[in-house]
C-alpha cells in the first residue's frame, strides 16, 4: 500500500514521491491543503479568472524541491508530462484490471479527503491537456510490477513524443525542433548521424536554390517543384514502350504544326515539305534510270504533319479520405506534376488548372501541389462542386480544346445545396442528380469530361458510364501504378491532329 501512495503520488509530483513515507501528520495536512489550493487554481483558469500562482508558491513553493515552477502553465505542463504515465497505464489494462488498481489505489490512501483531491486534480489536467492520452495494447503471461510498468509508459511515450516530432516535419517543422538526445536514446548514434546528415541535406538545398526559409518554416521554391515534376515526367516515359504514342521524350516546345516520319503524295494545298529522298526515287520508277532525272509534280512525296492544338485543361483531384486511407494520393499527386510539367515545357501555350475536392472544392495553384494532401478528418467526394469551378474557370478559354481530367476513387457523396455540403453515403439520388445535371452543362459549353477511375467495383462503374454516356468523354478504369501512363499519354495523343 506504501508503495502504491508512492507511485500515486509521484506520477503527479516526483519532489514528493520518496518524502512521503515520513511526512508526519501536519505535513500530509499541508499536502492535502496544497492539492485543495492547486486544484481551486486550475479551476479559475478553466473558467477565464486570473489565478494567483505567486501567492500559492509563497506558501507551498518549498514542496517542489530545487527547481519550482515559473508559471502556472509551466507548472501544469509539468503534472501533465509526470501523470501521463498513469494515465497510459490505466488505459493499457483490461477493464477488471483497471477496476482493481483503482480501488487498491484508492484503498492505499485510507483518507478520502486526499483521493478526493487527487481524482480532482487527474480530472482537471485531462481537461486541460491538448493531446488525449492513448493506451497501448499488451500481451503475455508474465506479470510486470508497478513500476516496472510505470518505467515502461515513460519509455513508451517519448518514442510517441519523437515520432509526433518527426510528423511534424512535413507540416511546416523544423529539423532544428527534433531532439537529438531523444533520437540517439531510441535509435542509437546512428539515428543521430542520419539526422545531421538531413541537416546538412537541408542546407545544400537551400544553398542550390531548391529550398527557402518562409518565416520559421521552410517551402520549395518554383525551381524544386519544376524539378520534381520533370522527374516525374521522366519516369513515367521511362515505362512506356518506345512504340506506343507520346512515349518519347523531346526537347522541342511551342505551339504550331510538327512533321513526323511518315510520307504521302502530294496534294494540291498541302505544304510543300518535301522527302526529297522519297521524291527522287518515285521520278527514277517513273522515268526510268539515267541522268538527268525529270521531276514532276506526279513525283512529290511529302512528309505527313500533326498540327498541335492549343487546350485549356482542368485537373479534378479527388482528396477524399477513401483516396488516403486506400494509398491513392500520392500517385495522383504525382501525376499532376508530372502533367504540369508536360504542359510548362512542351505546351507553354496551354492553360492548366487544378481543383482539389472533398466535402467542398477549390482551386490549388501550381506551387501548392508538393505540399497537398488528402482530407483526414472531413467526410464527403464533391464532384458537383468541383464541376461548377472547373465549368467557371474553362469559360475563360473561348479557343481550342476544353477539358476536365477527374481522377477519383469513388461516387459522389456530397453536393451543395444554396452554398452548403449537403453529405450522404451510399449517396442520395438528390447528389447523383445534382451532379450529373452539372455534367450535362459542361456538355453544353463543349467541355470534354474524361475520368480516371481508380476503384473497379460495379456501383461506381454505372455512375462513370453514365458520366460518360451524357458527356460523349472517355473513362479509363486504371491502377495507381499506371495512373501516369494513362494521362499524360492521352494527353499528348489528344493535342496531335492529322491534316494531312
């Protein structure tokens, strides 16, 4: 029971843990007193009163050994990090088990005045903790003591601590923020010199020209995302054969029309780019062999020509969570690089916009494709929305060719009602209806939907043949791995047009 006071009592103020097998009976008064001030301390912070943590250290200040806190936040940042371990405690055991160690606790401390103030005190801090405090899950038969099990919560929670600080690096964290002791204590001196190794990464990225300093956080400047998309682009050329269209890299840009191998004979109004190779042996069947060979119009072979046409295109990127948790995203987000960078450095004239949707949609610029991500905690796959600013933003384009590219998993589930997400699954017939109206106004303003369905099960096939019975666009049914091939290839196939 002594040892259980111990454990109680030190997972909320270690200064006091050892101390308490000898405190006499006006010292565990004082105690109790200080819990009953501390508590009527938080509690005037929870509701927005000023407490006076100076006059409560005056008189308890010596019960917090050499080093009392500065601040009253600092002093619940405190008692969070030591209860902590209790409370992870307690939710990694089984509820009998919990049930028992929480009467023998409560049994341990005989004065009910005293588990009073402490079940008080463990309420208010859970109140005012930002995180929730998990539970971890345990097997095997052989019994580990209190603390034991309290040692090994701690151990537990600064891997989680460390992990939470290695998360935040891709939300706008610092290297410079990760603890470096934590990181050798876990992962052991190699763990610290791969983390100086990033550091020295980081600075010669910044030093090239691919990284800047935003405030406290770095960004990719325009530059790291034009390289990340060339990348991207390469690598999906790189696993087309070297027969099927557009696979093929090329230095050349601009708009205009573009020879290719392939010959014809001459017709009247075709441009006089002639074979000469082809021209010549066609006078020499004609005419025979000898010199000088007689040209005549008969003779000309020509090289056939593509002409390029100008595309105003808006890419539909689904961020629904389904797209996250089934490992969609990120080839899709790749894709979009890739097809912006295709676009920048072949198709200069072309026009490409991107709207991400979820519950709502909206448009993404260029230099925040490397740092979009999938919607985790909302609900919804709004094509109906997505549809209305795609419909907005191609009627700036009154020339060429008008093309929405949705790459989705999934149905819509949601759709706006008088500026508002309107979210049913399995999705009510009110958003089938309203979104398949918005596809047939695109079909009136000539604006080609075609969609790159990532999911194959029957239900969502229907909805997308409908889409493309209505709109007369293509649906192409493909796995993530070959999402790239897909589009960027079509892409290209649909800028070519034979003339001649």
């Amino acid at each position: 029971m002594d040892s259980l006071k111990e454990q109680a009592l030190g997972s909320y103020f270690k200064e006091l843990a050892q101390r308490l097998r000898g405190m006499t009976p006006e010292e565990l008064q004082q105690l109790k007193e200080m819990l009953a001030e501390l508590n009527n301390l938080m509690d005037r912070k929870i509701w927005g009163e000023k407490p006076d943590f100076e006059g409560f250290m005056r008189k308890y200040g010596s019960l917090f050994g050499s080093d009392p806190p500065r601040s009253l936040e600092e002093l619940i940042q405190r008692l969070q990090e030591q209860s902590a371990r209790m409370t992870s405690l307690f939710n990694s055991l089984p509820d009998d088990l919990r049930s028992e160690l929480g009467e023998m606790l409560g049994a341990a401390w005989m004065d009910p005045e005293m588990a009073a103030e402490l079940a008080e005190l463990a309420e208010n801090l859970d109140f005012l903790s930002p995180t929730e405090r998990k539970g971890y899950s345990f097997s095997g038969e052989d019994p580990l003591p209190l603390e034991k099990a309290m040692a090994l919560m701690e151990e537990l929670q600064k891997i989680d601590a460390l992990q939470d600080q290695l998360e935040s690096l891709g939300k706008g964290g610092r290297l410079e923020d990760v603890d470096e002791r934590a990181i050798e204590e876990i992962l052991g001196p190699e763990g610290r010199r791969e983390l100086e190794k990033l550091k020295e990464l980081e600075k010669e990225l910044e030093k090239a020209g691919y990284l800047r300093r935003k405030g406290s956080r770095l960004e990719l400047t325009p530059k790291a995302i034009r390289k990340i998309g060339l990348k991207a682009l390469i690598s999906i050329f790189d696993r087309l054969k070297a027969s099927r269209q557009g696979g093929h890299r090329t230095d050349r840009k601009g708009l205009g029309v573009e020879a290719t191998h392939e010959t014809k004979e001459y017709e009247f109004g075709d441009p006089l780019r002639l074979h000469l190779q082809q021209t010549l042996m066609r006078s020499v069947h004609r005419g025979g062999p000898g010199t000088p060979i007689k040209i005549q119009p008969e003779d000309f072979e020509i090289y056939r020509e593509d002409q390029l046409s100008q595309c105003a295109t808006v890419l539909m990127l689904d961020q629904s969570r389904s797209m996250g948790l089934n490992g969609y995203f990120e080839a899709a987000k790749r894709v979009t690089l890739a097809l912006h960078s295709l676009i920048q450095t072949q198709y200069p004239r072309d026009h490409l916009y991107i709207i991400g949707f979820s519950e709502y949609a909206r448009e993404i610029r260029c230099q925040e494709i490397p740092e979009t991500t999938w919607n985790t905690y909302t609900q919804g796959t709004n094509m109906h929305h997505a549809l209305m600013i795609a419909r907005k933003l191609l009627s700036r384009s009154r020339s060429g060719q008008r093309q929405v590219i949705m790459i989705t998993d999934g149905e819509p589930t949601t759709h706006l009602e008088q500026g508002l997400a309107y979210f049913n699954y399995p999705p009510s017939y009110r958003t089938l209806q309203q979104t398949l109206m918005e596809v047939k106004r695109c079909t009136k303003d000539g604006i080609v939907i075609n969609t790159f369905m990532l999911e194959q099960e029957p239900r969502l096939m229907k909805f997308i043949h409908e889409v493309t019975r209505i709109n007369r666009g293509r649906a192409f049914f493909s796995s993530p791995s070959h999402l790239g091939e897909y589009i960027v290839t079509d892409y290209i196939a649909n800028k070519r047009r034979r003339i001649a």
